[in-house]
C-alpha cells in the first residue's frame, strides 16, 4: 500500500465537519428551552421526532447532529460534508479526534484511529476497487506498516521509512509464491527474493 488508505483527505474533511458542527450549534439555540442547555434541546427535539416517528411512521432528518457533556464540550458530531460525503467522529475531553468515521465521495468507507493530539495512528478501509487495507502511522501521521490484500488474490505487508518512502515489502503473488524485496531510502528496489512457482528437482549429492 503505497498511499494513506482513503485517508489523504482526512484533515480537511474534519475541519469541515468542525464547521458543520458550529452550523449545527448555531440552529441549537433556537431550540432551547429557558434555563435548559443547546444540547437538551437538541435532545428533545430528537427524542420528540423519535417518538412521532414511532406513532406516525414518519422519520427525523437532518444534515448535522452534535452531541456535548455536561460541561459543553463536543463529545461526538454526525455531519453530511460541502462535498456531499457522511462523517462521524468521537472527540476526547479536550476536543481532539479521537475516532473517525469516513466515506469517500467514491463510497470506499475508512475508520480512523487518532492519538491524543488528533494525529492518526490506525486507518482500515476498503478501496474504491473493494480491496481491504490497514495502516499503522508514526507520531508525525507518516505511514509505517501497511496490509493490503488484492483482488486477484495476492497480499502483502509493507514497511515504510522516513517520508513514507517504501523500505521493505514482503508478499504473497496471485501464483501462491512468496517474494521479498529491499528498497533504499529513494524506494528504489536493492535485494528481492524470490521462490520459483514449481520447486526444482534436486540429487542427493548436491
């Protein structure tokens, strides 16, 4: 996997969905009640919507949802994004990302893993082409290690350096062999190992 597994956008899409969210807060504080919070009348509303739901079979739309603690702070936000594609995220005491979901305008679904700074740590998806990825990311957001399974059979496990440049790469072709390569610090392929499909008959005195 040499590119970040529907993910390249990923910053953008959540400052988009940060602005989704203060759209969301602001249409809150018509919905509150004296002396109740933007939140409780959010709850409300949705709660109500759900209970005519149930007694008229009717159904609850929106463009964006916002759900805050006590103390006011975004907990989780569900945003339809400027580009027309759902995103949901779960954000620590502090704000941060934490947990992102994600679908890309070509519909390939991501879940993200963040650390405590917001910086992505762990990314699954299935690509456009229905083939599944996973990838593991440094402190700085480079990608480290990647999994990737093809659609005509054949995986691999690939190890990244500085950069994201392509280190080593281990895998297994659609044949069934297995191959071993060695890249350089411009991705430029050194050593690589590889097993004939059909093993080759040998004597007793070799």
């Amino acid at each position: 996997m040499t590119e970040r597994p529907g993910l390249d956008a990923t910053a953008q899409r959540l400052e988009a969905l940060e602005r989704a969210n203060r759209r969301m807060e602001r249409e809150c504080r018509r919905w509150q009640w004296a002396g109740g919070s933007a939140v409780l009348g959010a709850l409300v509303l949705i709660a109500c919507g759900a209970k005519v739901a149930d007694e008229l079979g009717t159904t609850v739309e929106a463009e964006h949802f916002v759900l805050r603690d006590r103390e006011g702070r975004m907990r989780a936000a569900l945003a339809i994004r400027p580009d027309g594609t759902p995103g949901f995220g779960l954000f620590d005491e502090r704000g941060q990302v934490r947990l992102s979901l994600d679908m890309g305008t070509s519909g390939a679904p991501g879940v993200n893993l963040h650390d405590e700074h917001g910086t992505l740590q762990a990314a699954l998806t299935v690509r456009p082409d229905g083939t599944p990825g996973f990838g593991l990311f440094d402190e700085g957001g480079e990608l480290q290690l990647s999994l990737d399974s093809g659609r005509d059979g054949s995986a691999g496990i690939n190890l990244y350096g500085g950069q994201g440049v392509l280190r080593a790469a281990l895998a297994v072709r659609p044949d069934g062999t297995p191959a071993l390569g060695i890249f350089d610090e411009m991705g430029q392929v050194r050593r690589s190992i590889d097993l004939d499909p059909q093993p080759r008959a040998t004597s007793a005195f070799q």
